[in-house]
C-alpha cells in the first residue's frame, strides 16, 4: 500500500538478525579492497540527477523492493590520492536494478519523513565537528550543504542517511526509520558513483561533502554491528580509503578549474588540520609512547619488512598525534577532524593486517578508539537510548576478547582510557 513502509522489510535493531543484516549490507557497498572492477553489461547513466528543491530524494520508501542488506553493488577499488584510474574503478557499476529509476508518487509519509530529516540535520546535525573555527565552517554545514543537496542527489541521500542514523540513536527500535536509512545510504552510494564518474568543478562540492557525510554515519553505524564473534571494521576503514581518493579528486578538479577561491571545499582542504599534506602527523616522535607495540619480543605474525614496518610505524605515529593534539587542549573540531580523517591517510597495508587481524594492528586499531573515548560530546562517538557502551568502548572490548594473551599487557592504556577492565 502506498505510503507505508513494508513491515516484513525490516527488523527491529534490537534483534541481532537485524545487526547482522546491516553490516553484510554495509560490507557489500564498501567491503575489502578486492579485485572486482565494472562490469561491462550494465548501462549508466553519465549524465548527474540532480534535484530540484520541491522535489524528494530519488530513493524508494513506500515501496518493496529487494532486501538491500543483500544487494551485490560491486567492490569498491581504491588506490592512493594521486595515482591515475579510470573513475569507473573507484566507483565500480553495481547491477542493473541498483541503477534503475527508483521514484515512487509521493505521499504524505515520505514528505513528513523527510520534513523531519531535513529539520534534524538542520537543528542536531549541522556542526558534525562542535565549535568551528570560524564562521565559514558553520555557514558551510547549515547553509550551502543544505542548498547543495536539493540540487545534488548523492548530497541529498546522503543528508538523508546521516539525519536518520542520528535519530535511530534514540529510536533503536523503529523499523521503519531503519529501512529507510538503509535505503538512503544505498541510493547515496549509487548517485555517488554516477557524480564521481561524470565530475565537474560546479559538482565537486557536492561529491566532497557526500563523501565526509557518508564516512562519518559510516563510523556511527558501527554501534549497530554485532561484535560476536568479532571480526575488525575493515569496510569502514576501506571506505575511509575511498572517502580519501573521491576528496583528491574533487580538491584536483576545483584547483584545475582555474577558480579555486570560490570553492567552499578548499576552505576546508586548506584548513587545520592538513590532513592528507601534511607529513607531520607521522614524525617518530608521536609513537614515542607507544614503541612498545612495535616490539618483536611477541608473537605476532609479522614478516617485518619495509613495507610491514612503515605501514604500522606511520599509523601509530598518527594515533599518537591524536593523543598529543588532546594533551595540548586542541579544540574538539580538530580532534573530531583528526579521528574522522584516521581511515583516510592509513597506508592500506595496515588495513590488510586489521582485515587478517594480526595482533599488533588490533592492539593498534584499539589505541585509536582509546582516542575517540576522550571525546565527549560528539553524536558518531556516543552511545543509543539504551545506555549501552559507546562505539569505542565496543570495540576495544571486542578487540581485547580475542587478542591473545601476550598482547594483553598492550591492552591496558586502552582499556583505561575506555573505562573497561582489563580481561581476567
């Protein structure tokens, strides 16, 4: 029936059915860095949809459809910022039923729904980074990301899927707002590929800003995975990788342009921190607290190589400058920066080690939420209505179920840091 949404579609986020649906279906957008490029039988459309400002996203919500937590959408190749590739790679073509028109008539469930989504993310969503460091920064969240996405799908859904995460923060169990965030973050995902492939200087802004959106609902989502038996957020770091690439190449398109001051984007590209220019963050100095992870007194796997050593050396000194900016009282716009712009600059090694759970890039990876556990405050850093643990708590207490015992004494800062205790 027109206008409801099908109870059938979507469980409750309490059940664990429910947890476990929506990370294979976020795995299967993002998932490992594996070697599945475009098929060549599936037809896009390489002209950009946009939108006009009394129309809806062009994602269904009344409707049935296919069950999205198993949709094939491809996998998502990366290389690093700077290297030559087709777009098609970075944005492989999903099948044909991913690409098909998917706008429904209206109703009036679906204009109350987004009525609300967009008011949310107007009133609660708006400073994804708290206390901006001028008024540029704020004009940017409430004012031209908002214009932007009635002219831009992929900003539009993604708008869309952030506003409803946020509000499954205090409705854990409403289905239907669960099925449509899915739906959104699908339909963003695919405009997203289609921008990227078709990109110009008047839409970089757009494809930019869905990328930063995306990646952080991506990192909130993480409250709703199962973690047993644990197995390490590596779709969430692989997509960071692709956040990293879409925003190179949307800062070379605008620079190319011949008028970069006039994008918003480079207002954020060049302000503090640098991320992804500068080469400060990885300076030895930083992982001077933390050395002992990079001992070769324990087990661990490795085949320590230059490769394997500089891809965990440079994390950790990363993850350390984290702690240092927190140490020096940087403001929580930068620290928020520098923990949502972690899975960008991470060498992939390190996020092959995370995906073979190696135990020196878990222990790694759990020193890194003990970074976000300081932060207080920030909505894709808390917990649910329900009061349970907060995203880094979950995983570092995941991470330090399954580590073995020789690590257990690298576990401990972390543990502190997270409120945990430290496994008997």
């Amino acid at each position: 029936m027109a206008g409801r949404l099908p109870a059938h579609k979507a469980a409750k986020l309490g059940h664990k059915k429910s947890r476990n649906g929506c990370q294979k279906w976020l795995e299967c957008i993002w998932a490992d860095m594996a070697s599945r490029g475009p098929t060549s039988s599936t037809s896009v459309d390489k002209s950009p949809r946009t939108q006009s400002s009394h129309a809806s996203p062009t994602v269904s919500i009344d409707q049935p459809q296919a069950d999205v937590s198993h949709h094939d959408f491809g996998w998502f190749r990366l290389r690093p910022p700077g290297t030559p590739e087709s777009l098609s790679r970075w944005y492989p073509q999903s099948d044909t039923t991913m690409d098909k028109d998917e706008d429904i008539p209206e109703s009036k469930e679906r204009r109350l729904l987004e009525h609300r989504l967009m008011q949310n993310y107007l009133f609660n969503l708006s400073q994804p980074f708290p206390v901006p460091p001028g008024p540029e920064w704020k004009d940017l969240w409430t004012r031209r990301i908002p214009q932007l996405a009635l002219e831009y799908d992929n900003l539009l859904n993604a708008v869309m899927a952030s506003s409803a995460t946020h509000l499954l923060r205090s409705e854990p169990d409403n289905s239907h707002l669960f099925a449509a965030r899915q739906r959104y973050m699908v339909a963003s995902f695919r405009d997203q590929r289609k921008m990227v492939e078709t990109m110009t200087p008047q839409s970089a802004d757009a494809v930019c800003y869905a990328a930063v959106i995306v990646l952080v609902t991506a990192f909130a989502m993480l409250q709703e995975r199962e973690l047993e038996p644990y197995a390490p957020p590596v779709a969430w770091l692989q997509m960071g990788r692709g956040a990293a690439t879409v925003i190179w190449m949307s800062v070379q398109k605008i620079m190319k342009s011949g008028n970069p001051e006039k994008s918003d984007l480079i207002t954020i590209s060049m302000s503090f921190p640098k991320l992804g220019t500068d080469e400060s963050y990885f300076d030895a100095s930083f992982r001077a607290n933390f050395v002992g992870i990079l001992t070769q007194q324990l087990p661990s796997g490795d085949h320590w190589d230059d490769e394997t050593r500089d891809a965990y050396e440079r994390t950790l000194s990363y993850v350390g400058s984290i702690q240092s900016a927190i140490d020096h009282g940087e403001p929580t716009y930068v620290i928020c920066r520098r923990l949502h712009g972690f899975p960008m600059v991470m060498p992939p090694k390190f996020i092959d080690f995370v995906a073979e759970k190696r135990p020196r890039a878990l222990v790694i990876l759990a020193h890194y939420f003990a970074m976000a556990a300081q932060v207080k405050g920030v909505w894709w850093l808390e917990n649910d209505s329900r009061g349970s643990h907060t995203i880094p708590q979950r995983e570092i207490g995941a991470i330090n179920s399954i580590i073995p015992d020789q690590w257990r004494g690298q576990m401990m800062w972390p543990l502190e840091m997270a409120s945990l205790q430290l496994r008997s």
